[in-house]
C-alpha cells in the first residue's frame, strides 16, 4: 500500500513538473491565461465591429458627403485586425519571454502594427483618389487610374521594407541585388516594356478610354474596360474577355466608334436605265427632302449631306446617298438607316421606275437554219 502511495506521489510530482515546463518549458497555467487574454480582445473586436461600427455606420449614413464612407470603409477592417495585434500583445506580454524568444515576439508585434497602418493608408488611397476627381479635367480617368494602382504599389512596398528594417534585414543590398538581377532580365522583358511604354502612350495621347467601342483590324473589336500596365482588356460583344498587349494597341491603327461625333450612312441605288430624266430628278429630290425634314440626321454644315446621280453602271443608273446621323450608337443608327430603306422603296416604286439588278443583254446578228431547212437546202 505504500508503494502505491509513494508511486502516486512520484506521478503527481511529475504531473506538476509538465504543468510548469509542459510548453517550450513555460507554466502551462500562464500560457492558458495568455490565451485567455488573446480571446478576450477577439470578444472585444466582435462588440466593437456589432456596436462602435455600427453606430458609426447610422452616423455615416446620415451625411451627404461621400469621404466618411469611404474613410470608414478604409479603416474599418484594419481597426478590426489591431484588436487582434493588441490581444496578442498583451498576451506575449504576459507570458514574459527571455532572450531570442522576447525579440522574436517583439518584432512580431512591431510587424502587426506596421501592418495595420499600412494597410489603413493601402485602403486609403482610393478614398483620396476619389477627392481628386477634379484633376480629371487635366488627367483622364485612365492616367488617375493608373496613378491609384502606382501609389498602392508603393504604399505595399513601404509597408514590406519596413517590416524587413523591423527584423534586421537591411533593405538597400536587396535593392542593389534586384538592380543587378533587373539588368539580366530587362534583356528578356522587352515585350513587358514595350507593353509598359504602349499604354503609357495611350494615356497620354488618349486614344480612348473606359467604355469605349474601339476596333484594331485583325486584333479586336469590342468596348474597353481596363487598361493595365501590360495590356488592355477589351470585351468584345459576345462578352468574351480579350485580353490585347498594349504595343498592338498603340502600334496599330485604333478605330473609336465612341469617339463618333455622328454615324455616317453611304448607298449607292441603282435604278433601271428606263427611268427618264424627270424621275430621276424626282427621285433624289424626294431622298434629300426626307433626310432634311427628318431630325434623326445631321445637316450641313454640321456634316455634309449628297443625293446625287453619280454613273451610269453596267445595267443601272447609279445614285449616290451620303448622310449622317445624329446617333453613333448602333441600334438607333440601324434603326434610322432601317426607315430611310422603307422610306427609298416608297420613293422609288412612286416614282414609277424600280430597282436595277446585274443583267447581261445578247444579241443574235442571224437566227440558225431549221433541220428541215438544212435537209431541203440539201434536196435541192
């Protein structure tokens, strides 16, 4: 019985030897407070978001400017992670660490709040972007949103080169090593840099911007949506992304049917070589007068308008219609051009003539003997 006792003895001494050192050698006790303390900032970061955010979010909504919306959207995830940098904090603290490991955690911790700052500003950028709008009278849209993307590049590399200074990595070696490293490579990047140096071009001769309907012959044709550093999407209009290289887009010739101050209409009618002088006359009299009294279209001398006899065919006398339209969108430009075809047809059978079509005329100098001709020519 007392080797029972003795040997229980030993196990509860064992029991409270890994209790103390039962962790990486720290008090199992201290680390369950730690993590205690860890959840009660994960409590406190839930009442936050349910309550401080919430009350901020009715204040928000009741002001008509735009800035608290988005500087509250900016900073609420990252105030929401600090919770969690505090929490461990005060944990760390708590469990009071030596040595390698009280630097590890305290670089630890310095990393976390680097990373909540940065990533505040990160957010940031596009709410200071939005107060800029008005430079959109010198800068176009496009170059904006290329200097948004520019300034979160750089806001992330602070933030990394920072958190490299907070661990003792020295930042300018690498930079001089990527330098070295950007030679070799620049030799097989030339495509990236053309790329680079085509939208830059782009934006700068503003060639087109978002949502324009645009055509490189033998490349695409579709309305543009982004134009990255490297290329430029383009959805064409069975909504299929295309993805096109901007050196395509600023070495070739680019077609801006968005950029259209009006749509041009071009026939070319061919009437029957029948139709006398005065129905032709009457003809293009009553085209032009229908195009003039028509609102639809442009008049001279905002653009130029012709319904003029222009030749003699093949097997039609030839009348030009050239006019604009005052819509450069699609379907309202079929559906004009749609009514001035009705409107020609009319014009045209009214006028008592119709419509040419390809025909070949033969002519047969002396028609062939009959066989019972042949065969009494012969008898005789």
């Amino acid at each position: 019985m007392q080797g029972v006792l003795n040997n229980l003895q030993e196990y509860w001494y064992l029991v409270e030897d890994v209790w103390r050192t039962g962790v990486l050698g720290y008090n199992v006790g201290d680390i369950l407070v730690a993590v205690g303390i860890f959840g009660l900032f994960f409590v406190l970061r839930g009442l936050f978001t349910r309550f401080v955010i919430a009350i901020a979010d009715r204040w928000v909504e009741r002001t008509e400017t735009k800035i608290d919306d988005y500087i509250r959207d900016a900073i609420r995830n990252p105030l929401r992670f600090l919770f969690l940098a505090l929490g461990f904090f005060f944990a760390t603290e708590y469990l009071s660490f030596e040595d390698v490991a009280r630097t590890f955690t305290e670089n630890l911790n310095r990393s976390l709040i680097i990373i909540a700052i940065f990533w505040a500003l990160f957010n940031c950028v596009t709410p200071v972007s939005q107060g800029l709008k008005i430079l959109e009278r010198v800068l176009t849209p496009e170059i904006l949103d290329w200097l948004i993307a520019g300034a979160k590049t750089t806001v992330v590399l602070i933030a990394v080169a920072t958190i490299l200074q907070t661990w003792g990595i020295q930042v300018a070696p690498i930079i001089a090593g990527l330098g070295l490293f950007g030679v070799a490579v620049a030799l097989g990047a030339q495509d990236l840099f053309k790329n680079l140096i085509g939208g830059m071009s782009i934006l700068i001769e503003r060639r087109f911007g978002f949502g324009d309907w645009i055509k490189v012959d033998g490349v695409v044709e579709g309305n543009v949506e982004k134009i990255g550093f490297r290329s430029t999407l383009v959805r064409q209009f069975d909504k299929a992304p295309v993805f096109v290289p901007n050196q395509h887009l600023s070495d070739n010739s680019v077609i801006n049917y968005s950029a259209m101050s009006y749509r041009r209409i071009s026939w070319v009618i061919g009437v029957e070589y029948r139709t006398t002088h005065d129905q032709l006359q009457r003809i293009c009299d009553d085209i032009r007068s229908y195009i003039e009294a028509t609102d639809d279209f442009a008049q001279p001398p905002a653009a130029p308008l012709f319904v003029r006899v222009d030749s003699f065919g093949a097997s039609s006398i030839d009348i030009i219609v050239y006019c604009f339209t005052k819509s450069t969108s699609w379907g309202d430009w079929l559906e004009v051009k749609e009514a001035l075809a009705y409107r020609v047809k009319q014009i045209v059978e009214g006028a008592g003539t119709g419509f040419a079509f390809p025909s070949r005329s033969i002519y047969v100098e002396t028609i062939p003997p009959s066989p019972d001709e042949v065969v009494a020519a012969r008898e005789e």
